[in-house]
C-alpha cells in the first residue's frame, strides 16, 4: 500500500485538498485510482487534527479504525476492479446518537459515557454494506435535547462562521462536521428541526425524509430511545447532510430502504422528481406569518426568491396556506411531548402524571406536563387531527409541486449554553421571542411526515448563513431535492467558514 502512494506522488498532489470536494468527486477519484481510501482518509484525519480544536464537531476519532477499513476498501478494488459499493471507500463522521459497533456512543449523556455498543444502527449497517469508512463520532447536546450542541462529556461545538452563535441542535456537531470540511456527508437525525435547525446555522444542505406508518430510512439504534429499545418516535427521522443538495441525493440512495426485518418483501421506490426545470414547478411560497413572524433579512432573502423564481416562468402561488400554523404547531408540540415520554422511568412519570393534574391550564408548564402524560384516548384524538392535516397537505400538493418557506426565523442565534433553559430568547428585529420559536417554521412538515430540504440561500451582512426550506408531498424526496438544486443554481455557490480551507 505504501508503495502505491509512492507512486501515485503526482497524482496525489494534484489532489492535494480532496477532502473539500463533493462527496461526488471523491468516489469518482477513489473509483478512478486517483486516490487511495487511505490517503483520503490521512487527508481528513489532519484537517481534522489542525481545524476541529477550535470548533470541537468531531469528538470521537477511531484512527486505527478508520485506517484498516480504507486499507480493505483499496485491497478489493485492486483484487476485484470493482467497489464495494456506492459509497466505496468514502470517510464520514456520523452522529454520536447513532450506535456503531465498537466505537463509544454516548449521545452526550453522562450515563452512556462508556457504552460500546456490539452492533450497529440499522442505517450505520447500510453506509458499511455501500462501502464508507467510518472516522469517528460528532457532537450532541445530551440526550439530543436541545437546539443547540453541548453536553458534560464533550463540551460545546462551535458554529464554524461565528464562535459567539449557536451551530444549533441537535444535530450541530455533524452540521458543523460537513461545513468545515471534516466529513463529505454526515447523516442527522430529526424530530423537531435536529437535522435541518443546524444545517440551516452552518450553511450546509440537510434533508428531513419522509415518514409515513414507517420511515422511509430505519431508525433502530438512534438514541435518545436507550440502547437495546427496537422503537423509536413515531415523528423522528434520519436523513442526509451535505454540502451539495447532489450529494443529498447520493446518500439517500444509500438510507432509503426497509427495515431489515420488512426487507424480505417491500422496496422502497422513491419517485423521480416532478418536473425537470424549475420553470415548470407549481411553486408555493409562504414568505411570512403573524405566528412566527421573521427578521428583515429573511424577509429579504424570500423576496429575492420569490423574484428569481418568477422570473424563470414558474407558477407562483404566494397567498395559499395548506394549514393554519399556530394549530398545526400546537398539535406538533403535544405529540413531541408524549412521544418523548417513552424512555422515563416509572418514578418520574408517575410523577409527571401527579403534577398535571395539579398544575392550573394557564400555568407555563401545563402544555408540557398534560401533553406528556396524555391518556391514550386524547393520543387518538391527536393522531386523527394529524391525519386529518396529512390530508389537508395532500390536498395544497394536489395544486402545488413544492412549497417554499423560511428555514428559521434569523440567522443562527447567540449561543446560550450557559443560559438557564426558563431564560432562554431568541431576538427577531430586536424583539424577544420564545427559545424554541426557532424552529417553528421547520415544525410544519414534521408531524405530517412530509419531505423538506434546507439549503443556503444567502448571508447576513456580517456573513451568517441564511438558509430556506423546500416541503413536497409524501414521498417526493427525489423532487424537493432537485428544487433545492434548481434554486441554488439561481442563488449562486453558498459561502463556506474559514476552517474549511485551512
């Protein structure tokens, strides 16, 4: 092996920052021999040794690891002439909420801090059956609860434009992963914006799945549910992070399949996109709203959007709204609460269940406390309103291909770390708002398991990211994917941070 990099020293010069390609790229080098899996590999292992300190994304490296599975990955395309699969011989950071066999997985908690697990999440198996090569693990906040990334293990991840603002939750430290160049792809995982609320702060692509009865990507092994649960959230996804919406695409032909033990009799078959040029698109538009009202660069960035769009002939429908979004939120918010009481203990929920019965209806706490611990009777009432929205969805897709909404209400926020959660704001044009308002806009699409991409769209003037959502109809992936491709090529290249050229 050793001699092969030797003697591939022009080639490998001229593919001196790999790593900063598209994942794209990187396959065709590594498929091509233009490059080793190993010699990419000691590409990101030292952009990762000289940028990560002063971002702290990456917080589990398995260097010996990572080394022998690039070594197997070049041994069978020099024995075979063939790749292991898709993804051959590709690095890539993974979420520390995703268990993977062998290598510590902790998602943030003090109480996992030494969990190994023996086998791997269901969608880790898939990215080593299509050929990556697994780094190491990447930041969470503690139990994925927060919407933005800290925990007592790992301390706090950085966002990569500004060290003084959030790189969000709780997906950051793979967002942050993939926009300083750490990892090509990264998988997230998303119940109430995890996935896109990051990607959104650092610039980057990221892609929410569709999910119906089931998911259209398998969620066995993703923690908070504890290791060992076979369930997870009815609402929770997995998806793609990229810095391509292309490369979103190639991950999700990966991810996207049955559970393992459905994989004997169903397919997924995802559609193709809708139409081929945006210009043909039914384009739905909701720029602003009284419930979640967005800052003036926001605003600006869905004008320009809206502009670019109508100008290439596409139908625009700015004044429609599929739901009413403070009801939808609400019934949003009460179903995350009950699906998140899954894993409490008996002690506290039955001590839950005490104190909502107690607690007056114009208390703080009652939305949390009596959705928590709702009976199952009022569970079924819930999921009929959220079928009933599913429907209502299905219908504005009748009349509309994509619908195009603020990603997040500013640019990424002031990390608050050191802020007790009851303290806790966000400012919109100067104007307290409520923490967790961050992430209303993305909250649409989750409790009715419709597909939505963020990309980047723009900056602020002082350069933050400003991202937007793309929502489709159910499973629409490929199409809410080819227009976030489409739009970018109107909007430009996204910037990228410092630590991705260092």
């Amino acid at each position: 092996m050793a001699r092969s990099r030797v003697g591939r020293a022009g080639a490998q010069k001229r593919v001196e920052a790999l790593h900063l390609a598209p994942a794209r790229d990187q396959i065709s080098a590594l498929r091509q021999g233009t490059i080793s899996s190993r010699d990419l590999v000691e590409q990101y292992l030292q952009h990762i040794a000289t940028a990560n300190p002063a971002l702290n994304a990456v917080v589990t490296i398995d260097t010996g690891g990572a080394r022998a599975a690039a070594d197997r990955a070049d041994r069978h395309l020099a024995e075979t002439g063939e790749p292991i699969g898709p993804l051959h011989g590709l690095p890539m950071t993974l979420k520390d909420a995703l268990e993977v066999a062998g290598m510590r997985t902790t998602c943030g908690s003090p109480d996992l801090k030494d969990h190994v697990p023996d086998q791997d999440a269901d969608a880790v198996a898939l990215l080593r059956a299509a050929g990556a090569v697994i780094l190491g693990k990447t930041n969470v906040p503690t139990m994925c609860a927060d919407l933005q990334t800290s925990n007592p293990i790992f301390g706090k991840t950085k966002n990569p434009y500004d060290a003084s603002k959030t790189a969000g939750g709780s997906s950051g430290g793979p967002a942050v992963s993939v926009a300083a160049g750490f990892s090509p792809l990264e998988v997230g995982s998303d119940l109430a914006g995890s996935l896109r609320l990051p990607a959104a702060y650092c610039g980057v692509f990221a892609l929410r799945t569709s999910r119906g009865a089931s998911p259209i990507v398998p969620t066995r092994g993703h923690i908070p549910r504890l290791p060992g649960w076979a369930t997870s959230s009815d609402m929770i996804t997995l998806g793609p992070i990229a810095r391509t919406a292309d490369d979103l695409d190639l991950l999700l032909d990966v991810l996207a399949q049955p559970a393992p033990a459905d994989r004997a009799g169903w397919k997924i078959d995802l559609p193709a996109p809708a139409k081929k040029q945006i210009s043909q698109y039914r384009v739905g538009i909701w720029s602003d709203d009284a419930y979640c009202r967005v800052d003036a660069d926001t605003r600006a960035l869905m004008d320009r959007i809206a502009q670019l769009v109508r100008k290439t002939g596409a139908h625009i429908d700015d004044t429609t709204r599929p739901v009413d979004f403070k009801a939808s939120d609400l019934l949003f918010t009460r179903l995350m609460y009950a699906t998140a009481s899954a894993t409490a203990s008996e002690e506290a929920f039955a001590a839950d269940v005490a104190a909502a019965d107690k607690v007056p209806a114009d208390n703080p706490s009652a939305l949390y406390l009596r959705s928590r611990t709702m009976r199952h009777h009022e569970w079924l009432v819930s999921d009929e309103k959220r079928q009933q929205y599913r429907a209502a969805w299905a219908a504005y897709f009748d009349e509309h291909d994509i619908l195009i909404t603020p990603a997040t209400p500013t640019a990424a926020v002031d990390d608050q770390t050191s802020v007790p959660a009851p303290q806790r704001e966000i400012r919109v044009d100067g104007q307290p708002r409520g923490y967790f308002e961050q992430t209303s806009w993305l909250n649409l699409s989750s409790p009715v398991g419709l597909p939505s991409v963020v990309l980047p769209a723009g900056t602020t003037e002082s350069g933050l990211p400003l991202s937007v959502q793309i929502i489709g109809p159910h499973l629409a992936d490929r199409t809410v994917i080819a227009a976030a491709k489409h739009l970018t090529q109107l909007l430009g290249s996204p910037a990228t941070p410092p630590s991705f050229s260092l």
